[in-house]
C-alpha cells in the first residue's frame, strides 16, 4: 500500500451514487475516515440515503477535540477529517467542497476530490474510462464546474 487517504462525507456519498465505490476500493491506498463523516453517512442511511461506508474504508478516531475555529468555519466531518490527517501524519485528504479543500490546503494538506480518485482509478487501469462516471454524476444531481470537468477529461484524455 502505498499511502493512506482521510476520507470526506461528500466524495463517499458520490461515490455510492454513480456505483464507483469498489472502483476505488481497488486503488493501492490505506482509506480511513474520522468517526464523525462515518456517523454522517450512518444518519443518511437512517434517512433513506444509500449505504455509503465500504468495506475497505477504516473509522479511525480523532485523538484530540476538534477545535472550535475549525468547527465553526467547516463542518464537523471536513474539521475531522483535516485534524485526523494531520494526527496521523497523513498527506492526503479527499474532500469535494471547496471551504473544506481550501482549509486543508491552508494546513498543508495535499486534497483530491472524486474526480481524482476516479482518475487514478483510470491511471491504474481499473476502468477504461471516466467519462462514463462523470456522466452519471451529472445524471444523478452531482454539481461539477463544466471547466473543471473539461480539465479533468482532457488530462485524462478523454
């Protein structure tokens, strides 16, 4: 395993929608998330929402209380998910919005988002192709910049 990855609410819930989630189970990474994202994700499966915790992904728990600034500015899942990387000395973090990718940036975080993941997922072989994974995200309600989507494939080279 090359290196772990602290996983956000928002890219795993993505994932469950366009049915990529043993796609990057496949990847060579170590995936945790902090207790408080995997609590999110347990509520919105009460509510209805599809189950979004894989079994490749390992709850961890944040060693220290979040701290108040970072709670007030992001959401308790992204302030768990920045303290818990830089807890365990983990590099990258995987967060979609953009208050939270800032902040993790700002603590010297590398971030990627869903699309990354399903890049690498491309890079490494495992599918053919992203389009078909940006489509569907597109087809079930999930706001991508039409840019940042154009950048993304044509990189990929799509």
């Amino acid at each position: 395993m090359d290196e772990r990855i602290v996983m956000n609410t928002g890219p795993l819930i993505a994932l469950a929608r366009i049915d990529a989630l043993e796609i990057i189970g496949s990847l060579p990474f170590g995936f945790v998330a902090p207790a408080e994202v995997c609590a999110e994700l347990r509520a919105g499966e009460q509510q209805g929402h599809l189950p979004a915790i894989p079994g490749w992904l390992r709850e961890c728990v944040v060693g220290a209380p979040l701290s108040a600034v970072a709670v007030s500015l992001l959401d308790a899942g992204e302030a768990a998910v920045i303290q818990l990387a830089l807890e365990q000395n983990i590099s990258r973090v995987c967060i979609d919005e953009w208050k939270g990718r800032r902040a993790a940036c700002s603590a010297g975080l590398n971030v990627i988002g869903t699309l990354g993941l399903i890049g690498l997922a491309k890079a490494r072989h495992i599918i053919p192709a992203m389009r078909p994974y940006v489509e569907k995200a597109l087809a079930v309600g999930i706001y991508y910049d039409l840019e940042l989507l154009e950048e993304v494939l044509q990189a990929a080279g799509e």
